[in-house]
C-alpha cells in the first residue's frame, strides 16, 4: 500500500509561478496592508531558478522512483515469489540507472569503441570459417612423434579433436588474436559500425594473418599460382595475404578487381605489397605479443588449466568449457558493453556445462565451488553473458547463425540451446546474491 501512495504522490505536478504572474499576484494584493519589503528583481530571479533546479532534480529521478514504486506493488500483490523478488532486487540495486544524476557516463570514444565491436567480430568469424572449411588453412589438432604409413592420415589429439574440431570454437585462438589486434590498431578513428570501409578491412584481414601466423606458423595449403617478374627461387608464390584480403571484399569490389588467377597476376601482387607494408605497420605500432597472448579467450584457458589442476573439473569437462567460452564471446558484442573478463567467460560456460536437466552434463552444479572459484564481479558479469546470449540482438544473432552452436548436430548442442540458456540463468541468479539476502 505504501508503494502505491508514494506512485500516486510522484503523479501530482508542481505549480511555478513565473516572474510576471508573481508581479500580478503582488498587484492584486497590493491594497492589502503588508509590512513586508519588496521583490526585487534579483531576488526573484534567485528563487526561480532555486525551485526550478529542485523540480527538475525530482523530474529526473521520478522514473527510477516510478519503476522501484511498480516493482514494490507487484511484490505486493504477489506477482513474483519471495526468494525471487528479494534477488531480483538486489541485482537491481547494484546498476545504475541511466536517467540518474549520478550515473557514470562513458567517453564519446569508449562508446566509438564498442560500436565497431560487433562488425570486426562478424568479419573475422566469417572469413576464418571460410578458409577452415576450404581446407587453406589446417587447424586440426595433431598429435605428433607417431610414425604414419603412406597414404594414412596422420593422428590427431582426440580430446581436443572433439570438442574444439569446428573452426567456431577458435581452438587455436586465431579470431581472438585478432580481435585484439584489431581493437589496438585496425579500429582506430573508425566511427560506422556498421559499414566498413575497404581500408579497415584490409587491415582487419592484416590482422588475422598476423594472428594465424602466430598460432600455426605454415600450417597452410594455398595453391601456388603466381611468378614474379624478377627471377626467384620461390616463385611461384601463394600471394597468402593478398587472398585473406581479397575475402574481405565485397562482391561488388571483387568483380571490380578481378578474378584470383595468374591473369590478374598484377593487380594481386600490388595489392599483396600492399598488405605487406601494412602487416610491417602493424608490427612496429603495436605490442603483438601481449595481445595475443594475454587476451580474454587465452586468459580463461589458464583459469581452466587452474581449475584442471585444482581438481575441480577434469580434462573432459575442461575442454567442454572451452568449447562455450567463444559462444559468450559473440554474444557479448552488443556494440554497448565493455568485454568480459575470462573470469566471467568461463563462469558462463561452466554454468552451461552444469545444467541439472541434461544427463550428460560433464560438471556437477555446486553454489558454494562457484562462489569460492570465482569473484563476486566475475559472477555477476557471468550472469550478464548469459543474459545477453538468451536474447541475442543486433549483428550477434547473424553471427551465431553461421557457428557450431546453432546446429543441433553439434555435440554440445544442447547447453546452449534456449532451454539450457534459461535453466543457467536461473543458477546464475541464484549465485550472483550474495547469501542471506
């Protein structure tokens, strides 16, 4: 009852008087005797601006008020349960609402940043994903020191041939590297997200050379079609760079450009000199190293490697989580959130590999090893992942249509189905509240 009277009382408008109505108002009591002095002009001026500073701070926070005042009632009324309403209320106590006068606003560029974060992650999983699947680069996971006979294929790790085959699940950590590249050096003083230009993703396409370089040096089988006009003992040449930029065109520059054969054979190696020039200017500028080394994804391998060596997962179920942490990579570009941390990754995906209805499901749920493994930000951010990958928006959804996890014939298809997603929100929620609240 007391919510609905503080809404009511939040329904009732203040009346302000401008300078000239409180002059006719003196006017007309003026033939009243009154011992009191004169308004002055400064005087009223000062106290109109005073009670209007005060009616625009309660217009300001009136929402927030409006939305705690509406909740309350329907806690009330008993529209949610009351272990539910209680957490649902402290989560909301801890945001920020963005009609307060004390919200934090970003930066015009951390919001320039964020904005182009959803295209660069699209453009990368897509043309990684096509060179996969065209066999041009080989991301198989071999297991090396075994004598293979003629004519056999040599053998391949089995637990991570398993869970990290799909080129998706970015086990070698290319579209990560990349990313993080992309974001220090080929997403600068870009504005539209939505549309980039041929300069930018050729730097994109830079990068993700840089990245697979990095990971698997010349593990690559791209045709050797071209000879230089100089005589060369390489030749002929792959022009590798050149082709990972030219997937980055559109159809409409690719034609332009002409067809990948030795007959364009100039265009191709001006263009590669091109990428070369640039790839050195991508070396010189930035730290590679740390970047690929100390991004997101990698750094959730390390809590994972933690956590194998803890004994609380085993290397089955490690892999597995690994497998999921990508998918929350994707979902969390929303071209309005920061990047999640790799305690928040794998506390996702861990809550996905958990989920009590699958009788698979490689983790047993324990509220108390989640709570001590991980910090009470890791956690929350764990729940926001979850959120945002139940209901997906913007270029996401486009993005985690052409993946592994859209495709029911994928082994761990089910803990990031719809289903799972709601169950492992519902767990998430329970081990975001702090206990005894």
């Amino acid at each position: 009852m007391g919510a609905i009277l503080r809404y009511r009382a939040l329904d009732t408008p203040r009346t302000f008087l401008t300078p000239r109505q409180r002059n006719n108002q003196q006017a007309e009591t003026s033939t009243k005797t009154s011992n009191c002095q004169p308004r002055y002009l400064r005087r009223l001026v000062v106290e109109v601006v005073r009670e209007v500073r005060v009616f625009l701070v309660n217009l300001v926070a009136a929402p927030a008020a409006m939305a705690s005042a509406y909740a309350d009632a329907n806690a009330d009324a008993g529209v949610i349960g009351e272990g539910e309403g209680r957490q649902l209320k402290a989560l909301r106590a801890e945001r920020s609402s963005p009609v307060s006068i004390d919200h934090a606003f970003r930066d015009a560029l951390d919001y320039q940043r964020l904005t182009v974060l959803p295209m660069c992650t699209a453009s990368l999983v897509f043309v990684y994903s096509e060179l996969i699947c065209r066999n041009l680069w080989n991301a198989r996971f071999y297991s090396g020191g075994a004598v293979v006979e003629k004519g056999q294929p040599p053998p391949v790790r089995a637990l991570a041939t398993r869970h990290l085959r799909h080129a998706s699940t970015d086990g070698w950590n290319v579209v990560a590297g990349a990313e993080a590249l992309a974001q220090e050096w080929a997403l600068r003083n870009v504005c539209d997200g939505k549309n980039f230009s041929k300069a930018t993703r050729l730097r994109l396409a830079v990068c993700l050379s840089v990245a697979w370089k990095f990971e698997r040096c010349m593990y690559t089988h791209f045709p050797r079609l071209f000879y230089s006009v100089q005589p060369n003992l390489y030749s002929p040449h792959t022009h590798e760079l050149a082709y990972i930029g030219y997937s980055f065109f559109t159809l409409e520059e690719q034609t332009e450009f002409g067809p990948w054969a030795a007959s364009n054979t100039a265009r191709i190696s001006a263009l590669y000199d091109r990428m070369v020039e640039m790839e050195a200017d991508l070396l010189s500028s930035v730290s590679v190293m740390m970047l690929l080394t100390r991004n997101a994804q990698v750094m959730a391998e390390e809590r994972l490697a933690a956590l194998l060596s803890a004994r609380i997962v085993d290397a089955d179920a490690a892999m597995a989580v690994r497998s999921v942490v990508p998918f929350f990579r994707i979902a969390s570009r929303d071209g309005k959130s920061e990047p999640p941390s790799a305690g928040a990754l794998v506390c996702a995906a861990m809550l996905c590999m958990s989920v009590p209805t699958t009788a698979r499901a490689p983790i047993l749920h324990c509220d108390a090893t989640v709570r001590a493994q991980f910090t009470e930000d890791e956690r929350r951010g764990a729940y926001d992942l979850l959120e945002r990958a139940a209901r997906l928006k913007g270029l996401a959804v486009a993005t985690m249509e052409a993946t592994c996890y859209r495709d029911a014939t994928w082994v761990h298809y089910p803990f990031v189905c719809a289903d799972a997603l709601r169950i492992a929100l519902v767990m998430a929620r329970d081990v975001c509240v702090p206990v005894g609240q």
